[in-house]
C-alpha cells in the first residue's frame, strides 16, 4: 500500500477542539513535524479536515488540484 507523509505547516491555536484532535489523531504534536500514514480513504479524510494547516508529500493540501508547489 502505498504511503503518505503529512508535514504540520500551521499552529492549530484558534481553531476549534475537533481539528486540534485530529491533529493530534494523526499523530503531529510540533510544527514542521512528519508523520508517515498509510494512503487510505479515512487518512485522506483528516488530512481534507484540516487541510489549512498541513501539507502532504511537501505540498499544501489545500493546494488546488494539479499545483506542483
């Protein structure tokens, strides 16, 4: 299966206590952090929650489609 690298770009200060979770589930605790996921479809849907304050395999997820910075 193929993986994923989700790197924590933005401080979850200010946001509400569910994305500060899921930060947390993804298992990012400091900022620049990389964690490394298995690429699967309830993955993917937390790094979609909070798109804003990651970026995947060095891109921001929040990215439009097909950017390559």
């Amino acid at each position: 299966m193929a993986t994923i690298h989700v790197t924590y770009r933005k401080s979850a200060i200010g946001y509400p206590s569910d994305q500060k979770a899921t930060i947390a589930a993804l298992g990012l605790k400091k900022l620049h952090q990389t964690v490394e996921h298995d690429d699967s479809p309830s993955v993917r849907g937390m790094v979609d929650k909070v798109r804003h304050l990651v970026s995947v395999d060095g891109v921001p997820a929040d990215a439009p489609a097909g950017s390559g910075k």
